[in-house]
C-alpha cells in the first residue's frame, strides 16, 4: 500500500490460530481495500476458512496478527461485537425463528423499535419493510419464514443482517443449497448491495459462479494465504493448482495397488438405479462390486450423504430400485438394511455414529448382537475373539473394552464407529467421511482396514470432503454436482484438480 | 490401602454418592437423636412405607434411562385400584386379579405412552400429560367417586402378610429391585434402553428397535405403576377415586436424586433405591422428631438441586484428585460405573 493512501477498509495481517494440536491459521492475511467489491474466500476442507470466518464475525478469538478496520486494529469478542464494527455474517446453516414473521425475522436480536415500554409493531413493521425494499426482497413481512423458500429465508438473514448497518457481509457458501433460478436472484441482490456501498466477503467453491462474481480472490492453504489479487488475474486452473499447491499429495500407490483386484467380471454387491431424493439428488445409478472401493465427491449439499443414507434407509422411502448380490432390495429402515448385510459408517461419530456414554465393548458389538434375543443374558465373551480381533486389525487396545466410550480420542472413537460394522463383516459398507478430524495415524489404520476388508469381498461406498482421501482409498470417484453424478472417473488416471473442478460444476 | 473389591464398589457409587453418604448420615443422625427412630419395627415401617414410591420409581428408572419421563402414573395406580375392587367383587380369584392389574398398567402404559412416545414420536410431556389426564376422568367416572372397601385376602396379604418375619411389601420391593437390576445390567434389552437414552439416532442406525424397545419401557412402568396401585388398596384397604398426583413427581424426583440423568442413558436403579430411601428416612425421621412433613419437601427440593448440581462438579473432582496416581485399570473401573449399579 502506498503511503498517503487511505487505509482499507479491512485487513488481516498474519491471523494464527491453534486448536490443541492443530494449527488451523498459519499466516491468513485479506484486505479489502474499500466498500463496494465482492471478495470472494476460496480453500480447501481444512484450509483454515471457516476458521477465518469466525474471527472476522466475532466466534472465534485469534492467537496473533491484527484485524483492523479502516486502519484502526480491532477483537471482536462476540458476534455481537463484531456487528457492532459493521460486520455480519450469513452462516452455511440457514438460522431463522421458523414460527416468527419476516418483519420479526429481520428485526431480531437488535432491530426492533421500542417506545415506551414495549416493542412498536407498526414502526418495527415499517423499518423492517424499508431493509427489503432496499434488497429489493418482494415478501409479505407478515409471513412466517416456515412458509419461505430456503432461498428466500436465506434473503430474510441477509435482511437481518443489514439492519445492523453492516459494511461487511460475510457469506458462506451461500449458494450450496440453492437451485440455479434461486442462485441468479441471489447474485442480483448480491450486486445491488455491492452498488449501495456493502462489501462482500464470499465463499464458494463453484468455478463458475464465483468468477462471474468476484472482483477480488484470496485464497488458503494450510492456513496460509497462499495467493490474493484480482479475479482477473486468476484463471480457473491457476485457482485450482493455488488450492492444491504445487507438488501433488503423495500416498496414491495404496489406491492404485489395490485397485489391481477389481474387475468388470466381479460379481455386483450393490446395484443402483433411478436413485431420487427430492431436492438433493437425481437420478443416482450405481455398480459396486464386489471388492470394490467407490468414491463420492463433491461440494456441500451436491447430495452425497442423501446417496448413502437412502441406501441404508436411514431417510424415508427413496424412489429408486436397488439390488443387493442381484436380490431386489427396498431400503425401509436399518434393521432390514443390516440384514441384507450392508452398514453405514454416519458421518458424525459422536452424536449418530456412537452411544458415547456407553463402554468401548457395548458399542463394538452393538451391531453384532441387534437381533439377539433381548431378554436372553449377554454370554460372556460372545463374539469376544470377533471384537478382539476387529480390534487388534485396527490397532485399538483391547484393553480399552470397558472403558467409556467419551474419554477415547476422536481417531480412537472412528475406530470403534467403523468397528462396529467389522465385528458382522458387511457384504456392502457405506462409509460417511470417514476418517473426518482424526490424526494421522489412526486415518492409515483405519484406511489399510478398509483395504483389507475390500480385498477379502467387502464392496465400499465412501463418501469423503477430502480429495486427497479418495484417491488414497478408491478404485474410482463418482463426483456430483447439484444432486446428479457428473463423472466416473478411475482412479489411477485422474487427479485432485480435475475433481475440484468437476464438483465446482466446470466441465472438464 | 483398600481392598480393591471395595474400591471398585466405591467406584461404582460415584453417580449417586451424595445420596449414598446423606442417607448414611441421616440415618445416623436419627438413631442418634430418635430413640424410636432406630427400632426394628420402625425401619420396617418407614421401609414398607415407601413401598408404592418404590416399586413406581423402580420403572420409572428405564423411563428416564431412555430420555423420557412419566407423569401418568399416579393415573394408573388409582385406575388399578378401582380395576382391582371391582374384578374382586366380581369373584375373580385374588391372585389372578393382581396379575390382570399388572397386565392393564402394562397395556396402559404401553399403548398409550409407548405408542405415543416411541413409534409416532409426540413429545413425553403432552403424551404423559394428556394420559394423566384423561386417566384421572376415567377413575372418578368409573368409580363414580366412590371409594370400594376390600376386604378380600389376596389385598391383605400384598400389604400385611409377614414372611420370614418381613412385612410382605419389603420382599415385593427386594423382588422387584432384583428384577430391575438384572434387567438393566444383564438383558440385550437394558443396553437397549441406555443406548436409546444416550443417543436414540445411533441406536437406530446400528439396527436396535427402538420403537419397540420405547413401548416395552413404558409398558413396564404402567406395569410397575399398576402393582404399587394394587398394594396400596391392601395397605388403605380400600380403592379411592382420587388420583395421587405426586406420586409421578416424587418418583421422578427419587430417580434423579440417584443419579440418573434426566436427558437419559446414565444411573441405573441401584441408585433410585437410595433416592426412594433419602426421602422415606427424611420423611420418618422429621415426623419423629415432631418437625411438620413439610419440611420434608422443602429439603427433599434443595437436596434435588445440590444433588443435580453436583453431579456437574463431583466426577472432575474425583478423577483429578485420584488422576495422578491411577491406572489404566483404574479408569477402566470408574468408567465401568457408567452403567450404574
């Protein structure tokens, strides 16, 4: 910056940040010069964006390096504060009272009128209805927001959020929930506000979109702020390679070692066709063989945990014929799912995937004793050499049987989720992210176990955020966009920059 | 150092050891300043007295234990009351009609509550609520307000019969206990009910059927609810039409005071023992002391606080005063507990 020059309206020099042992911002640094821009975030699962979101609007407190806001170093101790600077953020989760008006929508948290001793409707009413004319928002203020579209509920936190008199607006991956019609209305409102002088902070991860709508990129790696300038200056392969960085992840000779077993001759595990889930996924079709290991890839909301779930018939009735080993199969709940032999690995290990009040031990044979006789007493030791040896393959103690469930380690508690399903080998396991925050080493364990039950005739779905994952681990990758399958690609002869940009929706 | 049999018992005491050690102390207390307070008729009588509270609180357990609670009991104790004088005045044998009791609480508890509760997922507090509700109207127009006398054997003998020198109740609630426990501890089923109660979507996506498993539980706290009925008529000697409306609460209470959690999956029944035991001490104790009985409820409430409270203070207390010296082992016992006793 050249002396003299006004100071930017933001800027982030040198944000570090450590959680426990991990370092989630290194050396983050953005600016934004003035008002009135798109500044669009871009990085990968793990770069260190939703970290640096939440120290921009106030949820989380960084270690070292400024904020400062027109020159002036801020710390915002509270999303409250942080409005208080003039700095709002719409978050993924779209967060609305669903049973009050738009107007009280709008209004919360700050924005109603007081007089006397109450709240003003009529005056709450008309200050409410002055924010959506100006985002130019045709709504009935007096209508619940249980009523609206998702987009439309996703104007009513924008609306919130400029009620504040924000100057900065933060939006996080706002169009991962919206169809393409809702993401034109969006980008309307998105530049109208740029034109009254707001400036926007975006994130998304959709190649198209975001150059249609970026003035400015900042990119993360790592923690790092690997690369910022004008959306000019980018073209999508350079945004991608700035992603990835430069020399590719190593680890890809286990994915190509095993995928030497499948062939096209192996009998099929898992037929799918026809797959739809209203709103999340269309027309998903399918052939897991046996052996076999297939990736899903994609965006948030490209509707990959929807596949998995219909599958296992954890979500309803799904539209869709399905066969397991050539025997039709109607997904209706997990009891008939797991005995047709298929499990389901969720994606959140604390709250769906374990009982984490519950001893090691319960929940390693949880699976395994479902359809025992339920008065009948539990024999000591039934299936004891099973979970010792499940156990042993995925190098957690045996002696940790008795111990809660909750004082194990997250790589720990994914072991014993995935276990549980070992214990019964499934002919078909669906995974859900399945090594999602757990370290290193225990990431290889339970990946060399997925290997190895794959190679004994196990077929898996795994449906991964982590590039580099799927292609450690899968024989091929299916990745989606918007709820359909865009391509199938084998793995040996793809590589992570062509799937970014496939999930980003750009054809390769 | 302490035998480590002992020190695993103590280890499994650690969700409800403030009850364990107030109990204690109470007891104490009275035998020391009561002189009635100690004599073996008395603490048959302050235990047979607590009977109906319980046998209810003892399927009240599973009912919290699964994240759930139930306010309809005190319903179905008076509706059992009224079933049972009128099957008796019809001539069915006596122990048939406290089995055909047991049987309705069951259903009672079941098809109403465990219907409502488990498979159309209403909330427990209208689904209990509104079968509390309705129950009440059922007994008072079906008894037409009346009270029935009973005088039939089977009534007499669940209330006054000795055994072994033993009122008859006693060995009910070591019976039922017995059951209980065996239960939770040693059955498919209780870990059913622990694992529902500490997270209902990871037991049903590991294939436990957790609508069945949530009917059976409220059926079996219909069913407790229904012998507490019948025993009360033996020990009043007649069927009332009023419904005990604390009866749900105080049982509740007492399953809390013994460490079970009301957002279910942890404590178990040995503790609601100990709770049901807390408030009938207190209750003997203070009235022998001449002290009015409703100071019992003024301290039964703040011990319920202090209890609730220090169950979040307590266990980090313990482990870090025991952390530096303990084992694998060690830890492995206290976790252990989590099961309760």
């Amino acid at each position: 910056m050249v002396d003299g020059h006004p100071a930017p309206l933001l800027r982030l020099e040198g944000v570090q940040k450590t959680f426990g042992p991990t370092r989630a911002l290194k050396d983050a640094n953005l600016t934004i010069p003035t008002g009135g821009v798109v500044h669009v975030l871009i990085g990968e699962n793990g770069s260190g964006k939703s970290t640096l979101l939440g120290v921009l609007s106030g949820q989380i407190r960084h270690d070292a390096g400024t904020v400062s806001l027109e020159g002036r170093p801020v710390r915002f101790g509270s999303p409250v504060a942080a409005l208080r600077h003039g700095v709002a953020m719409v978050s993924q989760e779209i967060a609305v009272a669903p049973d009050l008006s738009v107007a009280e929508n709008v209004l919360l948290g700050r924005g109603q009128v007081r007089r006397w001793a109450g709240i003003s409707r009529s005056a709450s009413r008309s200050k409410a209805q002055g924010v959506l004319e100006r985002l130019d928002f045709d709504v009935d203020p007096d209508c619940p927001v249980r009523r609206l579209r998702p987009d439309q509920r996703q104007m009513v936190e924008i609306a919130r959020a400029l009620t504040a008199e924000a100057r900065i607006l933060i939006l996080d991956e706002p169009t991962s929930s919206l169809t393409d019609d809702e993401v034109g209305s969006l980008f309307a409102t998105v530049r109208r506000l740029k034109a009254q002088g707001v400036a926007i902070i975006f994130v998304s991860h959709r190649m198209q979109e975001l150059f249609e709508i970026a003035d400015d990129i900042t990119v993360l790696r790592d923690g790092v702020t690997v690369a910022e300038g004008s959306a000019a200056s980018f073209t999508p392969e350079s945004l991608v390679s700035a992603m990835l960085g430069e020399d590719p992840p190593a680890g890809r000779e286990g994915g190509s070692a095993a995928s030497a077993g499948v062939g096209s001759d192996d009998p099929v595990a898992l037929r799918v066709s026809g797959l739809v889930v209203p709103g999340s996924v269309e027309d998903f079709r399918l052939d897991l063989r046996r052996g076999e290991i297939v990736g899903l890839a994609g965006l948030v909301g490209a509707g990959r945990s929807e596949v998995l779930e219909s599958i296992f018939g954890a979500r309803g009735h799904a539209a869709g014929t399905f066969e397991i080993h050539g025997k039709p199969y109607v997904p209706h709940g997990p009891r008939r799912a797991i005995a047709h032999g298929i499990g389901f690995v969720p994606a959140d290990r604390k709250a769906d995937g374990l009982v984490l009040g519950m001893s090691v031990g319960a929940n390693m044979t949880m699976v395994d004793t479902h359809d025992a006789p339920r008065l009948a007493p539990p024999a000591r030791g039934r299936g004891a050499a099973t979970v010792a040896r499940v156990a042993a393959s995925l190098r957690l103690n045996p002696q940790l049987a008795e111990t809660g469930t909750a004082r194990l380690s997250g790589g720990n508690q994914q072991k014993v989720a995935v276990a549980k399903w070992l214990v019964r080998r499934p002919g078909v396991l669906l995974l859900d992210e399945p090594t999602r925050g757990v370290d290193v080493m225990a990431k290889a364990d339970i990946h060399q176990e997925l290997r190895a039950i794959a190679a004994a005739g196990s077929a898996l779905l795994v449906n991964s955020s982590e590039i580099d994952e799927l292609l450690t681990l899968c024989h091929r990758v299916l990745v989606m966009f918007r709820g359909r399958v865009v391509a199938d690609l084998a793995v040996p002869d793809t590589d992570d920059s062509e799937i970014l940009k496939l999930a980003g929706g750009q054809p390769c | 150092m302490l035998n480590p049999l002992i020190r695993r018992a103590w280890a499994s005491t650690s969700q409800f050891r403030l009850v364990l050690l107030l109990v204690v102390a109470m007891f104490a207390f009275f035998a020391l300043t009561q002189p009635a307070f100690s004599t073996s008729t008395n603490v048959q009588n302050l235990v047979a007295n607590s009977s109906l509270l319980w046998v209810v609180a003892m399927g009240m357990t599973f009912v919290l234990l699964s994240g759930g609670f139930d306010l309809s009991v005190g319903a179905t104790a008076a509706l059992t009351g009224i079933l049972m004088a009128k099957s008796l005045e019809l001539g069915i044998p006596g122990p048939l009609v406290v089995v055909l009791c047991v049987a309705a609480g069951a259903l009672v508890g079941g098809l109403l509550n465990g219907v409502a509760v488990g498979k159309v997922g209403l909330s427990v507090f209208v689904v209990t609520l509104a079968t509390m509700t309705s129950l009440t109207g059922v007994v008072s127009l079906w008894s037409g307000s009346n009270s029935f006398l009973v005088t039939a054997p089977a009534a007499k003998w669940l209330a006054t019969e000795r055994f072994l020198g033993l009122p008859m109740p006693i060995w009910i609630m070591a019976a039922v206990f017995l059951v209980a426990l065996y239960v939770q501890n040693r059955t498919y089923f209780g870990r059913d009910v622990y694992a529902i109660g500490g997270s209902a979507t990871a037991a049903r996506l590991s294939g436990i059927h957790v609508p069945r498993t949530l009917i059976i539980v409220y059926a079996v706290a219909g069913a407790c609810a229904a012998l507490a009925g019948t025993i009360g008529v033996g020990r009043v000697g007649a069927a009332v039409p009023t419904v005990d409306s604390t009866l749900a609460l105080q049982a509740i209470a007492a399953v809390l005071l013994g460490g079970t959690a009301l957002t279910g999956g942890s404590g178990g029944v040995g503790g609601t023992a100990l709770g049901v035991l807390f408030i009938a001490i207190l209750q003997n104790g203070l009235s022998l002391a001449g002290v009015a009985s409703d100071w019992q409820n003024v301290v039964t409430g703040v011990i319920l606080i202090v209890a609730v409270a220090g169950d979040r203070i307590d266990p980090r207390l313990i482990t870090r005063r025991r952390s530096p010296s303990s084992t694998a082992v060690d830890r492995a016992t206290l976790s252990a507990s989590s099961r309760g006793a």
